[in-house]
C-alpha cells in the first residue's frame, strides 16, 4: 500500500472587507502566528487592491499570498478583470476559483469556473476550487451529486501533472457566513465522497494526495472536532479570518495534523 502525505493547509478569505491599513496589520498578524504554528500552511485572500501592498507586508515570512478571483483570458478587453499574469507579478500564490458567492451572487456557471482552474494550473499557479451544495440540494439528498458535477466540470481538461497545485474547498453554500456548520460526519462524508470523485478521473493514488479544505462558519470552537476526521485537510475561513485571535486558534487547530494517508482509506 503507498501512502501520501497531506500537509493540512488553512485559507483566510477576507471577502470586501478590511482597509489598506488595517488589512497590513492583520497581514502581519498572521505573519506571527503562522512562524509560531509550523506544520500548517497558510494563505491569505486580501482584497484585490490590497494584494501588493499586503503582499510587500508578508514577504519572505512563509505565509502565502492569495487572489480571491482570476480570469482566464491573458489580456485584452475584459473591462474589470486581471489575469494570472498580472496576479503573479504582483506576487499571488495561489487562487480561488469557483467561491459560492461568484458562482450565485455574480452568476458564475462550471464552464468559467473550470477556465479559470486551467489558466491558473496552467500558468503554475496554484488554485483552490470551491464546491458545495446549496441548503434545498442538501435536504433533497443532492449533496453528492452536487459536489460531483461542479468537480467534474471544474476540473474538466486539467492535466494529471496539474494535481499537486490544486487544492479543493468542499464549502455548503448553507453554512458560509450563517453560522452553521456541517458537523464532522458530514463534512467527512462529502470530502470523501469528492476525493472519490478525483479518484475515478486521475486515479486512487493522486486523488489520496490532494487536499481538501473545509469551509462554511469555522471557529475556533468548531476548527478542532472537524479536523480530527481523516479527509479533512483544513480550513477555508471567512468571517474568523478576521480576527486575529480566532483565526490564530484555527490554524493550531490544524497544526501538525499532516495525516499519513493510505490510498486504501477510501
Ligand atoms: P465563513 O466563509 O467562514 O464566513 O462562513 C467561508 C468562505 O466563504 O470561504
């Protein structure tokens, strides 16, 4: 039996929110915090307006920084967007791709989620994509079905060497900034069922070594129950993230958990 190995990773997506002055001095909050909490990766989504300048605040600290959105296109008229390009100069990481508020409040289907997922895997970005079932899907017993096509057209044409920068964020789109939680069974039940997913386009072995994040209304008071379940691989935080002191227990929540994984678990 092989075995991968997960470093657990934990997001802070602040959403519309803070200031260029208060957003730097979170930054370097979270710079503290993270060099004391080894073992856990850790991303920060800024504001776009921000990314530089936060970007200057974290550098060579460890923390990674992150887009809250891309496009796809490399350039042109597309009045509004940034391309991979222009958020790598500017020192982005990572991406996200997919966040139930582009998909419902910005009306973002599969098919330019999946764009962006390629542009950025393509472009040797890493990228974060964002699935989860809505409330009505949930009590319609659609939760898999759900996070099984948005998985499938989302990584549609994605290459196997693409894997080790993708990360998944199973977020139900019922508990993001509602204060409900999917408890840890749940959680646990629709991560494996995802990893499944992953497993039957690229395979058990590569599916075993993707992470996927947990996100929707964590705390510190929920991080710690929904980690100890095996396919839970971190956090993407919203609301929590803000705080310095919340999100400083979440990521020791997830610290050290770099879960030894057997293909054979799922
Ligand atoms: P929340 O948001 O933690 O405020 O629920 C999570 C997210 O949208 O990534």
């Amino acid at each position: 039996m092989s075995s991968t190995l997960r470093v657990p990773v934990v997001g802070g997506n602040w959403k519309m929110n803070t200031d260029g002055a208060g957003g730097v001095a979170l930054a370097r909050e979270v710079v503290g915090m993270a060099r004391a909490d080894a073992g856990v990766e850790v991303v920060i989504f800024p504001p776009l307006v921000y990314l530089e300048r936060i970007g200057a605040a974290i550098k060579g600290s460890g923390v990674t920084l992150g887009s809250q959105d891309v496009y796809h296109a490399e350039k042109g008229a597309f009045t509004g967007e940034v391309s991979v390009n222009m958020l790598k100069d500017v020192g982005c990481e990572v991406v996200l791709a997919g966040h139930s508020e582009r998909r419902y409040v910005m009306h973002e289907g599969d098919d330019l989620v999946n764009l962006k997922v390629r542009a950025a895997l393509h472009h040797g970005m890493r990228c974060v994509l964002c699935v989860g079932e809505k409330l009505e899907q949930r009590e319609t017993g659609q939760t898999d079905t759900v996070n099984e096509r948005q998985i499938e057209r989302g990584l549609r044409d994605v290459r196997a060497d693409e894997l080790d920068r993708l990360v998944i964020a199973y977020e139900p789109v019922w508990a993001i900034g509602t204060g409900k939680t999917a408890s840890p069974e749940d959680a646990q039940s629709a991560h494996m069922a995802i990893r499944a997913v992953v497993g039957s386009i690229f395979g058990k072995e590569a599916a075993a070594g993707v992470r996927i994040q947990y996100g929707g209304s964590v705390t510190a008071a929920n991080a710690s129950e929904l980690m100890k379940m095996p396919d839970v691989d971190g956090f993407l935080v919203g609301g929590a993230s803000l705080k310095a002191g919340e999100f400083r227990a979440i990521i020791a929540a997830a610290q050290g958990r770099a879960s030894e994984v057997g293909v054979q678990g799922f």
